[in-house]
C-alpha cells in the first residue's frame, strides 16, 4: 500500500474510464469458463419482448389481469432494467473504481439478478447465507468467484462449510471467535475482510450496533488471524443503509487505513482489498460519491491506480430500488360516516411488499393507478381532492400503509394503486400472514 | 332474544356443564358426513408415538440434530397438545356456553390444526382469506360448515366467491361497501355478523383503528342489508388482541346488545349468533372471563340457555400460545472487549419467529438450553451470572431480540436457546430475509 496521493479519473463516459484506471473492474475481462453458461442466458433475457414504458406495461398487465378475472389476487411488480443501466452507469460515472457487488438481500428475485448479468457480466455479488450463494451459482455455475463475497460477519457453520465447498473463499469477520470458526472448519483457502466499526448514527438502518470491531479490537483479530494462520486480505465497512451524514465515510476510510497498515506490519502479506460497504441512496448519491472518492484517492490513490488495492461495495438500496414500481389492488373500501377520510383496502400491505414501512422505515407514496376502473397513471391530475387512509389486507390494526394522504382520484374496490421506488428491501421479507400470498407477478421492461 | 337475567351454569367440571345447558358447543353432535375422515385423521394423530415431557422432547430432538448434523440449520418447535387439551377446558370451565374458534392466523401450522380438531372434533375455525379456508378443507372437506367463519370484515372479491362456493356463508362486514359487494357477488347463502367497534385502547394490538362499525354507522349497514336482501345473523365484536382493561368487555356486549335491537327491529328475522372475538391471555383469563360471563349472562342469559343465540369467539393467542416452545442454535457469539457483556446470534430473529417483536409487541424470554454443550434446560441454575445481549442472523442492525438479558450460563457457538409461550404469531409471520429459512421443523409431545 502506497499512501501517497494519487488522483484517479473520473469521467461521465464509463469507456474512457476503463482505458485509464489498469485495475478498474469495468475491463471485460471475462472468465472464459463462464462464457457459454453467461451468453446463453443472455440470449434468452434478451429475446422476451419488452415494453418500453412503465405507463404501457402497467396498463397492459392490468388489462390481461382483468381478462383472467384475476386482478385481487395477487400484487405486481414492474421492473425497469433500463434502471439498472442507468444507475450502474451512474456508479460507473462517479465511482469507476469500485467494482459493484450487488446485495443479494436487498431483492433476490431471480430474472432481476439475470438482467443485472446480461447489462454486467462481471458483476460481483454479496451474499449474506448460503441460500443467496446457492441462488447465484444456480444462475451461473461457471461464475468467477472473485465476484462473490460471502459479507456476513457471522456465519452458521453448515454455511461456512458451504461457501468454502463451493469456492467461495472471501468473507467478513468481526470477532475473535469467527475466526476460531474460519480456521476450524475450513481447508485453509478462506480469507477474510475484517469489518470495522462506523458512526452510522445518521443511517435510517444502523447497523454498528450489531456489527464492526473499533480498531483496538480489530488489533486482536489480526493477532488472532496471524497465530490461527486465516489471511486477511482487507478491511470491510459499512457506514448503515440510507445515511445522512457522508463525513461518516471520512472516518471509515480512515480507519481502514489506520488498519491496513497495522494488518500489513504484522502478516506479512499485503492487503488487497477494501470493501466501501453500501448505504448509498440515488438521491445523495452524487455527493457521497464525491466525499467518498476524495478520501479513497487521499488514502489509496497509488495503491489503486497500481492495481494493488481492489475497491468493492455492497451495493443493495442503490441499484434496486428505483427499478420497481409495486402495483396493488383495492379489495375494499369504506367511506367513513358524515365524510372525512375514505379507508381504502389493498391486497398488500405490512405484511406483504410493504413490510418496508416497520423493517425498513421507508415512506411509501401510494399513487392512483386507475381510478373506477379508468387507467389515470401519469395523467394530469384532476382538480378533485380527497383525503383517504389506506390499509393492508390483514386483521390486524397495525397494517396500516397511510394513516391520510391526500389524492386526486376517487377510488373504488377494483381500482389499483401503485408504489414507485419499491425495489429495495420489500418482496425480500414478505410474509403469507393471514394466508395472503407472499409470491407477485413481475413484468419487465426496459425504459 | 329474552333480555331477562338468566343464569348461566359454570363448572369445573366440563361434562356436568355439557349436560345442564342443551345449547352447548360441548355436546358431541359431529355431523355425520365428518365422522369416518375425522376417525381417520385421528387414528394417525393418535398412533404417533410421542414424549411426554418438553424437556426430554428437546433433548432427544437435540441429539438427533447432532448426530444428522444438522444443528445450526433452522429453528425447531416442541409442540405441547397437552396445553391444547388444557386450554381448551380451561376455556370449557369459565366460559362453557362460548364455542371457539380457533383463529387460524395465529399459528397455521396443520399438524397443530389437526391436533386440535383430534381433542375437539366440532372445533370451529376462525379463517381470514382463502388460504385459510382451504386449509381446513384440505385437512377435513367435510367439515361442518357452522364450524367455520370467514371472519375478515374486508374480503377480496375472488376470495369471497371462493368461501361462497365452497359453503363457507358466514363472514363479517363493518361496511356499506361490504354489504353491496356481497349482494352482487354471491348467490344470496353468504350470511354476516356486522362487527362493532370497541374501545380497544388497553390492548397490545389494537384493532377498533382498522375495523368496527359505531352503533349510528352499523345502523346505515342494517338499512343497506335490509335493501340488498343481506341477511344479518348478528354482531361480532373484537376488543383487541392481549387487551388490557377487561371493561372494555361490557361496553361491548352492550353495544352487540343494543345493535341486536334494532336488526331484529328491522329486519324481521332474529339474530342467532354473537361472535366475542379474542384478544384473551392466559394470564389474566379468569377475570376477563368471569367479566364476560356476567355481562352475557345479564344481557344474554335467556336466549343462550334456550339456544336461541349461539355463542362463538375467535381464539387464537389463547389456544396456541402456551403450547409452543421455540429453540434456536447459537451460530456465533462475541465476548465484548474488556468484558461487559458478551454477543449471542441465533439461527432465528425478528425476520423468523421472532417478528412477534415487533408485529406483535411481544417480550421474549431467552433460556439457556445447552451451555458449552451441555443439556441445561430447567436444571437448577448454577450461580454465574452473565450479561448477553441476543442477536438474529440477518445483517440488519434491527435484528435484536433482546438488548440486555442475564443469564446463568456461558453460552458458545453450537450451543441451544430457547423460548416458551412462542405459538401466537411466531412462524405465521417469518420471512425468508437474507436467504434464512422461514420452515421450521416440528415436535409434538402431550404432557
């Protein structure tokens, strides 16, 4: 590792970018082996015909639902995979660098995943279990395992043995024991990013208090690591999902270079990479990746630009989210007695894609869709404005979506509302609570 | 309906009770149909061999997990059918003129179901969507119909045809709405109890925000069944589940009382049912059923004692509660640096059986079951004292089941922790999130 500052281009055009940095992770470098698998499934992603509006695509699902009588029963997603082209571009824009690997956990369904490949054959993955592992090797067998991270601190034996089985050799860790566990049930080949503690006490989702070693205990895993003989090959941190404050960043980057060089003092090996975590939302993003640049290339530039040091991220929220519109229908309504707020019924809520709002504190905005029976999406508005309540399909008083939001459509039991931005975090612990379905229709298309 | 004060008998003892009132739910009146697949199902229940105590059931579920190696895998439940057995006639006891329903919801699991229809063949069901419906008809198609209401006040519309189909014509509703949906949607069987709202402030999960008509509204939905032809069989009330303050009772068979006035006023045929709904803990039991009693027996008493009136309530965290016992395996732990306390992480947590905590406002109490290895469970407790703080598996900060818990064990990696009363609102809401398991593996054992 070389300390010493050392720019590193940045340009809104991603190919340039590649011709500048030797080590950037956007090279088509391939693996050879996971070629064939790699261009037969994107034959077939790409060969579905796809609508190119979220508008037309929506329309037409609720026209073959209405066909099918089956339009209450279950929710849909539209997904954009023009989205995810656009934000990873945007990453690749700001931060060509660091190599994505993307939060299986955030939303693991499985066409998404596919898309995300076809757009970026290199893509990495973060997997937290064994079952996200075993998602990604069933969707390509052949991938280079360079481009998965086993990222949770603390592993189930069973799991661990697992990942090491199928070659899947990086991992996180932030105590002694893990360690113990690293270097007494696998065959030596399992390396490990040690995650350090971060002040994400402005992230809407903390995760320090569950998480990180501070750098006097990470100086005992280093010891550990060296007398057990588990290389350590980099630092890991995560300054919480949806942070405020990016001067977090400063201190992360900071600290991972305060623990580079004590790792480097005392193993021997060098380090070669650093995991920057995720958290990073499309609204602040530009800013963050400002920050969080200037501090990588003060700390790490030569490193870096050399190829010495490899920067990966954790990238759920950031890639998701913006992708999905969630659509859901009104199974019921009730307009409350001498007026005041219309309670309207859907067939998800808290429960289902919507266990957001108390896992995830999310805000959702619910957005007419039709409005009796008449398609309204994106149309302008009507003058008409009335409050309403809105509620999931459970028995529960705690599966509320909206205690009052205002609309400018009437509504009526059959009518659909929508939700935008609900990629991230959502179908990924979706419940049948009440019997409800917890499986929803997806559609994709590419805007 | 008599509003006369008519008596009725309670008794420890649940035969003499059976025999004195000619009305009860108790007498074994199994409908024919039912009889040779209800003794079948039986005959399988009642053939497996079982333990007779949690804590060898435990013990033996826990060696045989070892020798599978299969520890660190998924929770698993020891189910106790003798707690059925003694609910249900703790249930009997207090309250023998009240029939129960079990409210699926709570705990769907179908070996618990079909426990519980072997110690109590003309057990209702309480069902909340078609899934539910289907579950019990899956188990025994042919189910006395009167067993079963579909008790969600808002139904989506496919699901309604589905119960209606399937002769499941019972349901509430606490709307206009409701009202105009069956009447176009049925073929006139469908039959409903009109929920009233109640002053569930005292409760755990309040209900009365989401569902419940006021008496000047339920007045409007017996006007519009009346115009519909929607025959009203009578009132159902729901005080909140785990409530607090059992006056809240009174009020509310008041209201069904005063309610149950003016549908017999108007609509010409009498009113047969009274549905009391749920919310009871074992705990404070007693009082809220002596409360109960009392107020049925004063508004009531008559037309229940010459079966006029059937009584029914949706019992779910009553029934299954208590008979469930959760145990996790510890897949890591931490010492905290410079002692303090030390980092437990299990198996399962707020994303898997333990969503009680936050859906369900539950408090849940950790019991060391092995230490170091060791089988613990309720054996004298050693002197250690210890302070843990208890982690699930996934990567989210919020997977914290309990912030600080002493404990009088060490607790290590491979070790067992347990959690009784786990049977209400556990496994019915689990997730899949971060790719852990949301199936869990089932004992049942009658003590």
């Amino acid at each position: 590792m070389t300390s010493m500052k050392t720019s590193i281009p940045v340009s809104e055009s991603v190919s340039s970018v590649d011709m500048e940095i030797g080590s950037s992770w956007t090279d088509s470098n391939t693996s050879i082996s996971s070629t064939n698998s790699y261009e037969a499934m994107v034959k077939v992603i790409q060969t579905k015909p796809r609508f190119h509006s979220i508008k037309d695509a929506i329309h037409n699902k609720i026209l073959n639902l209405r066909a099918e009588g089956r339009v209450d029963e279950r929710s849909f997603y539209i997904c954009d995979i023009g989205e995810i082209r656009r934000q990873l571009n945007l990453w690749k824009s700001e931060l060509p660098f660091i190599k994505p690997y993307y939060a299986v956990k955030c939303n693991p369904n499985e066409e998404f995943i596919k898309n995300m490949i076809s757009i970026e054959p290199e893509m990495g993955f973060d997997c937290a279990s064994l079952a996200e592992i075993e998602t990604i090797l069933r969707i390509n067998g052949f991938i280079n395992r360079d481009n998965l991270i086993y990222a949770n601190p603390i592993k189930p034996i069973s799991q661990l043995r697992y990942a090491n089985n199928n070659d899947v050799n990086l991992t996180t860790i932030d105590s002694i024991e893990e360690v113990e566990k690293i270097a007494n049930f696998t065959d030596g080949k399992m390396k490990v990013l040690i995650r350090i503690q971060t002040d994400d006490s402005s992230a809407t989702c903390p995760l320090s208090v569950k998480f990180g070693a501070n750098l006097q205990y990470s100086e005992k895993i280093v010891e550990k690591c060296i007398q057990l003989g588990v290389q350590i090959r980099g630092v890991a941190f995560h300054v919480g999902s949806g942070f405020k404050d990016s001067n977090t960043l400063v201190k992360a980057v900071d600290d991972s270079y305060k623990l580079i060089e004590i790792i480097e003092k005392n193993q021997g090996n060098k380090c070669d990479i650093i995991d920057v975590g995720g958290g990073f939302s499309k609204e602040s993003f530009k800013e963050s990746a400002k920050i969080l640049r200037q501090e990588m290339e003060f700390k790490f530039g030569k490193s870096i630009s050399n190829g010495e040091i490899k920067v990966i991220s954790e990238l759920g929220r950031f890639l998701s989210a913006s992708c999905f519109t969630l659509v859901s229908n009104v199974i019921g309504t009730r307009e409350e007695i001498g007026g005041g707020k219309t309670r309207v019924y859907l067939n998800d809520g808290l429960y289902g894609n919507l266990n957001c709002i108390l896992y995830d504190h999310q805000e959702v905005e619910p957005i007419v869709i039709t409005s009796n029976g008449e398609y309204v999406y994106q149309e302008s508005k009507s003058n008409d404005k009335k409050l309403y309540s809105i509620w999931g399909p459970t028995c529960d008083g705690l599966d509320c979506i909206s205690k009052r939001v205002e609309l400018n459509y009437d509504i009526k039991c059959g009518d659909f509302i929508g939700f935008e931005n609900c990629g991230a975090y959502t179908n990924a612990a979706a419940t049948k609570f009440n019997g409800f379905t917890n499986e929803f229709d997806y559609e994709f298309i590419e805007s």
